[in-house]
C-alpha cells in the first residue's frame, strides 16, 4: 500500500483544505501536513498579506503627504528656490532639502557652536542649488556635513537652461 498523496488539512484559520503531496517525498508528507495546519489556507493568507499592503501604503502615503507639506512650508518661510528636475524628482527632492536642512540646523545651530550668521550663509549656499537629483543624491547625508557638501557643489546643480534634466 502506498503513501497517500491527497492530505486534507485542517488551517489555523479553520478552513480545510484538501492538498495534493505527491511533490514530496512519501516520508515528509505527514510533516509538511501538520505544518500547514499551523498556517493559514492560500486564500486567508493572501487576503491578509493584501490587506497589509494596503495598510502599508496607505499609511506610506499619509507620511509623504505630512513630509510634502512640511517641505513645502518650509520652502515657503525661508524663500528657498523651486527645484528643477523630472516631475516626479521634484517632490522627492524637495523632502530630502528640507529633512537635510533641518537636520543640519539642529546640528549646527540648535546643538552646534553655529550663530544665525553663519547659518545664514549656509542657507544662501543652499538656495544655489536647484537641481533636485543632487538634493536626493544626498538624502542620507549627516547634516553636519552640509557645508562641506554644498562646498563641493559643481555648476550642474546650481540651476540649468537644460529643461529636460
């Protein structure tokens, strides 16, 4: 008599399931049936995968939406420059200038040894640059390294004719 290959399999989430083992070797088929019975049926456990992704996004989206308007705000107060760059460059770049400015000012200013004078000169070299990709490029950048970076900045990324960069 041989190993039965059809398991029916009682889920976690009380579903039952016929499943057919024959894929597996006759000796792990009653052990991969009690796995499964620990787990969720297919149909449970994309609902629930689905729906966390759903969650997931929803909630990313909300956060980009708080982290725009902050940016925009932000740009506002302090007068910094529109960003040049593809549409979809232009938001993202415009939350990693404000996340790297504010961080540097916390560092410099708020934590640091920086006066409002010497900010002030950090922030009229920031307001150089417009081209979004470099404020991306340096979105994990520590804002104690601001000065430096913005030092090292070519003329590519201080603003451009070109309107398809």
């Amino acid at each position: 008599m041989a190993v039965r290959t059809q398991w029916t399999v009682e889920h976690s989430c009380s579903h039952a399931v016929v499943h057919d083992l024959s894929n597996r070797p006759a000796d792990k088929r009653a052990g991969f049936a009690r796995w499964l019975a620990g787990r969720d049926c297919t149909d449970c456990w994309k609902a629930a995968r689905d729906a966390d992704t759903e969650s997931k996004e929803e909630w990313l989206a909300t956060k980009r939406a708080e982290e725009q308007h902050a940016a925009d705000e932000w740009a506002k107060q302090f007068d910094m420059p529109q960003l040049e760059g593809p549409e979809k460059a232009l938001v993202w770049g415009e939350r990693s200038r404000h996340q790297l400015m504010t961080s540097a000012h916390t560092a410099l200013v708020v934590e640091g040894s920086w006066d409002e004078a010497d900010w002030a000169e950090l922030e009229e070299k920031a307001r150089s640059i417009t081209r979004a990709g470099w404020w991306i490029d340096q979105r994990d950048a520590e804002g104690t390294d601001l000065l430096e970076l913005l030092d090292a900045v070519g003329e590519d990324d201080r603003g451009t004719e070109n309107p398809f960069r």
